[in-house]
C-alpha cells in the first residue's frame, strides 16, 4: 500500500473557480514528490487539500488516501489527530508562522503536549532532541524567532513538523525566502531527515531545478491538473509536454553557458480559475498548439516508463521530448528577446 494515494483529487473555492482539477497522484514511504508550476497553478492549493486546511465553503471530492485511510472522510477529531502524527506542513515564511511573542522551545513542544500527552518534562527533553536533528543546539529552545536568522527559524519550522513523529511532510516552498547557501543547507537537511525516518515528502517550488536536484519524482501542475508527472531527473531533463519543456527552459543550466544568457521563457500568464479557456487549458500559450487543441482537453497518457503527460502530441514524432536532439523550432522563437 502507498502512504499517500490521490485519486480525482478536485477543488472548488465558494464562488465555484475549480483550482485543482482531477488530480491523481502516488507516493511511497521514502519518496520525494515535487510539484512545481508557476503561481495559481494549484500546487498549494494541492498540498493544503491533503490535510483539508482549505476555508470553510471549499468543495472538495476524490480521495486522499493516507496509509489507507481517506483523509477526506475522517471526522474532524481523527483529522486532527492526524495533521500531526500523520502528515505535517513546513510553511514559507518561518517569521509569519512562528509567533513573535513565544520562545520557539515553548511552540515545538506545544503539538508533543497536545498530541502525544507528553509530560512537561518529556516535552521538553523531545524539544531539544528536535532542535538537534536539524542542526541547532538544545539551548536554542529559549530563544525568539526573532533572535534567529531566517535559515534557524527555517529548521525551527521542521522541528515543529517532525514533532509529533509524521510518516509525511508536505514541505510549501520551504526554501524560497532563503539566500542559496543556506537554500542548499535546509534542502540536505530535508533530504537527510526523509531518507533517515524513511518520511514521504511533497515539495512544493516554483523552481523546477531545486525539485529535480532535490525529488525522486516530479509533478508539473497548469491550471489545476498535472501536466507531466515522472521520474524527476527525466521530467527536468527532457519534458514531453510543452509546458513542461518551457517550465524547464526557464531556468539556466550550469555549465551551459547559451542558456545562462539567454534563458527560455513563456509569454502570458496562466489562466484564472474562474474562466479556463476551451479544449487544452495551455493552448492559448502553447508554442506547438495544433488547431484542434482549442477544442479537446487530452487526458494523461503514458510518456515514457513510469511516466505520462496531458499533451496530444504525446507519443508522436512532434512531441517536443521526442524530436531527438532538436529544439523545437516553435519553442525556439517563443524565446523573449535578451536585453
Ligand atoms: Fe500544446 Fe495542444 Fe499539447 Fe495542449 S494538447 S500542450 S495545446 S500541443
């Protein structure tokens, strides 16, 4: 059995805007997920859904089936329960989701006393062993988060979600806010804990090359659906489906220095929930976009082993993955000029 199955995963905001739609997903114990797509494409949405920390007047169906068990039919008690020892949620932005006037010792320990029933002095012998597994000393347990920089509060931040001992961590762009080194040094420490705990992780991140550096697997979301999931590595390397591809090209490669100067991109915007164009969502920005595509929306197909994409062109000779050694001319002259 998988620790996190999604199946037809949909979510509607009050006001009837559906920001994920129809999403299937796997993950196993020991295994990264990355889900990467621009802003509004559904990824956080996604990810608070798991948990069902959505506002009150979301509607949401399908299944979440977390070691068997479907979080979206738990009663609230046993949800509870579960957004702690179950699956817990690393937060951007350490200063906004720590509270100011607390010492940091006092908020790790507040879900161990809730949860596990600890003693005070249990809770706090767990805090300092906490504090130790992501790399800060015990003694830091009195301090304020704002006595900390961002990089401590940041580990503070993993320490509060590994508290009550979870088999999931969905971790919410949890490196964005940081400068590259300690960016490099928070990812390691992640990458350590799941692969010690045997933890599954979701990560979330605009930033397809920390993914592919980071997961096993790689989920790319427009306008609420997964457009290409596999092997992360693959998916990063050598897209099938254009947004995927354009996703990717976006961002320079070491040691390429033709990329570093003029990196790929993608003009316009994804589109809003409440209007979705017809046919394929990314037909209006899609720079291979057949005539038919403004009228069907193609499901997910297989891609490859163990990997599939939404994309018409899929499996063809004009799927951009699959012209060998060629960029597409399309993609080429989509390119925005370099300044
Ligand atoms: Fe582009 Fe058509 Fe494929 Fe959509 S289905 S990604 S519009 S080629």
């Amino acid at each position: 059995m998988s620790l996190l199955e999604v199946r037809d995963l949909t979510v509607t905001y009050a006001g009837g805007a559906a920001a994920v739609r129809g999403v299937d997903l796997r993950l196993d114990a020991g295994q990264k997920l990355g889900l990467a797509g621009e802003s509004g494409c559904g990824k956080s949405t996604l990810a608070l859904a798991l948990l069902r920390l959505l506002p009150s007047g979301t509607r949401v169906t399908g299944e979440v089936l977390l070691d068997g068990e479907d979080v979206l039919a738990m009663k609230w008690g046993r949800v509870r329960a579960v957004r702690w020892a179950g699956a817990s949620v690393v937060f951007q932005g350490a200063m906004h989701s720590l509270n100011a006037v607390h010492r940091i010792g006092d908020q790790i320990a507040e879900p161990i006393l809730l949860h596990r029933k600890a003693t005070p002095a249990g809770a706090k012998r767990k805090t300092g062993e906490l504090l130790e597994q992501v790399g800060l000393p015990a003694a830091r347990a009195g301090a304020y988060p704002h006595e900390l920089s961002g990089g401590q509060r940041q580990r503070v931040m993993i320490a509060m979600a590994l508290a009550c001992d979870p088999r999931l961590i969905i971790a919410d762009e949890p490196t964005t806010a940081l400068d590259v080194m300690i960016q490099a040094q928070i990812l390691r420490l992640i990458e350590q804990l799941v692969a010690d705990q045997d933890l599954g992780l979701i990560m979330i991140s605009h930033d397809l090359a920390v993914l592919a550096d980071t997961c096993d697997r790689l989920a790319v979301m427009y306008a609420g659906r997964v457009v290409e999931e596999g092997p992360a590595a693959k998916v990063y390397e050598d897209a099938r489906h254009p947004y995927a591809k354009a996703l990717s090209a976006a961002f320079p490669r070491i040691g390429d220095p033709a990329s570093r100067f003029a990196p790929q991109g993608l003009a316009g915007d994804p589109p809003d929930p409440a209007a979705l164009p017809s046919g394929c969502t990314f037909h209006p920005r899609c720079p291979v976009a057949l005539e038919s595509c403004a009228e069907q929306d193609p499901a997910p197909r297989a891609a490859g082993p163990e990997r599939r994409a939404a994309c018409v062109l899929v499996g063809t000779p004009e799927s951009p993955g699959e012209r060998t050694g060629q960029e597409p001319e399309a993609l080429e002259e989509a390119r925005p000029s370099t300044p």
